[in-house]
C-alpha cells in the first residue's frame, strides 16, 4: 500500500494528483504569480501543489508553504550525468524526468513552468483527462500564428545530432515539435524511464545539461510512448506567438478566429517583463505586461466612442 505523503485522495480525479513546478530566487517573482493563479484550480479540484526547490531562499520557501498552501521540495540529484552538472540550479533540467521517484504516492504528476500562469481553470481536466487515459498529456509547439524561427530550428537541430546522433537527432528534428513546459502523465507511464535514459546518454554524449526537452522529444519520437497532443490555448509561449485581448470577456485570446481563450500563458523566452503592444479583437491596440501580477486590461471605452485603427503591423490585419 502506497505511502499518503502530501494530502488526502481528491475524490475529482479518482487517486492522487500532484500540479508540480519549480524555480530558484531568480524566478520567485515568476513562481509567486504562477502559483497565485492556480489558487482557484487548486480550490476546484483538490489537487496537491508542489514547489521544488532549485535555489529558493527559507524566506521565500515559507511564503510558498504559510501563503500559498505549497509543499516545498528539496530535491537530489537522481538522474546519472557527470558531477559538474550537478548543481542545484540544473535540477530545473535533471528533476523533471524524476518525478514519480521524487514524490512517491502521487498518481498523476501535472508539470508547471513557473514562468507560466492560468487564465482557465480548464487547463486541468484537459491535461488530468489525458493523463487519466494512460498517455502523456502535452501541447504541440506548432501554431499558425508562430513565425518561421531559423535561428531556433538550428539551435533544435543542432542539439539534437549532438545528442542522439545524425540519423536518430534528424529523426528527433522531424517528429512533430513540443514544449515540455506543461504536461501530464500517470506515475506508472512509461515516459518516465524513456526520457531519464535519453537524458543521460544525451547529457553524456553532447556534454549539455539543457537536453530536457530534446530528450523527451525523443522518447515520444523512438520509444513511441503513448501521447495526447492538446491545443496550443493550453500552453501558449507568447514569445512566439502574441496574443490578442477580448475586452467582453476580458481576457488573453489566441490571434486568429475565433479568438479562443487562453488558458495557460506560458512567458518562455527573454524579456518575461516586458510591456508588448496587443490588439484588441474590436479594434485598437494598448500596452501591457504579460506577467500575471502586471497584466493590465486596455482603458474602457464609451459605446459612442469609435473604433481605433487597428496597426497594420500585428497579424489579425
């Protein structure tokens, strides 16, 4: 009989779930914001939310747990890669693929970047359901709306030969593209020892820490494990792609018709705290930040007020 270490069985999602995420001081900022949205899921749902530490400080890890109902998590070193990568900040690369070892009694892991925030509760039937079914539960990093990207697709590629080789890294490039900023899957899924094994051995053979992410790709592109692709509002890199604002349903949309709303806002990338120009889906454009705690809505128009023109520069146009 497994070992209850985190709470009582949500009675929602048949066994014990785990929304987990994790960032050092550098990303608190991020991280407060991040687990601050995901206070109403957490009501709805019963889930457990768990925070490990990459390099947090005690004050900021008593915030998590006396502020935000949080369960902090110092995590070792588990995976087999050489010693001077182990460092506490590369566990943001390393932890990832260890989660059922890390946190036993869990029965379905929900991975949450810390730079993302929730917009939709929605977010997380969509990912459990997935989860649930026994596949891996993760979004496509292809959307009409993102630009061509040569700099990222060499960078992609280029990391991939490094670490699978130039046969295997090309069949890696060529499977569909993923972001492994959010996903779900059972404990007992089988991509848990298929990305640690392609992580080792591409940490090994490029001599990189950062192969998370082309490691997982692999395991779904090789090991042909078991995967639900969900629809980018679940995980949108506005870096990529910048969203648009519905001021009557007051929130973040994808930019193309019909303007469905985002549910999880993902700031990877540089410049997390910038202030970006939107556009409206009536028409105009305002600035805002994208972050969770700095978003602003776009000053409130009279009915009798006509409509801006909006820029020919953003894609709607």
């Amino acid at each position: 009989m497994k070992t209850r270490e985190f709470g009582p069985e949500s009675a929602v999602d048949r066994g014990r779930v785990a929304v987990v995420t994790g960032a050092d001081s550098n990303y608190f900022w991020l991280l407060e914001g991040a687990v601050e949205s995901l206070r109403s899921a957490k009501e709805r749902y019963g889930f457990e939310l768990v925070v490990l530490d990459f390099g947090l400080t005690d004050e900021e890890k008593a915030v998590l747990h006396d502020v935000h109902d949080a369960k902090v998590v110092t995590a070792p070193w588990i995976v087999d890669v050489p010693e001077h990568h182990k460092t506490r900040r590369n566990l943001a690369f390393g932890a990832r693929c260890t989660l059922p070892d890390l946190l036993p009694g869990i029965d379905v892991f929900l991975w949450f970047d810390s730079d993302g925030w929730v917009q939709d509760d929605v977010f997380y039937e969509r990912y459990i359901e997935a989860a649930w079914e026994g596949r891996l539960a993760i979004v496509r990093e292809e959307e009409e709306a993102y630009p061509f990207d040569w700099p990222l697709m060499r960078w992609n590629l280029g990391n991939q030969i490094l670490g699978f080789g130039l046969f295997l890294g090309t069949r890696v490039y060529l499977s569909p593209a993923i972001n492994n900023g959010f996903f779900a899957a059972k404990a007992d899924h089988p991509v848990w020892k298929c990305w640690r094994r392609r992580f080792e051995s591409a940490v090994r053979r490029s001599g990189k820490i950062i192969m998370d992410q082309h490691s997982l790709k692999a395991a779904i592109a090789l090991d042909r494990i078991p995967t639900t692709y969900l629809g980018g509002e679940l995980n949108w890199i506005c870096s990529r792609g910048r969203p648009v604002y519905d001021p009557v349903r007051k929130c973040f949309c994808l930019p193309y018709p019909p303007y469905t709303k985002i549910a999880v806002m993902h700031l990877a990338g540089h410049d997390k705290d910038c202030r970006r120009q939107l556009i409206c889906v009536d028409g105009g454009n305002y600035e805002t930040a994208l972050t969770y705690r700095q978003r602003t809505a776009p000053p409130t128009r009279s009915v009798a007020e006509p409509l801006p023109v909006p820029s020919t520069s953003h894609p709607l146009n």
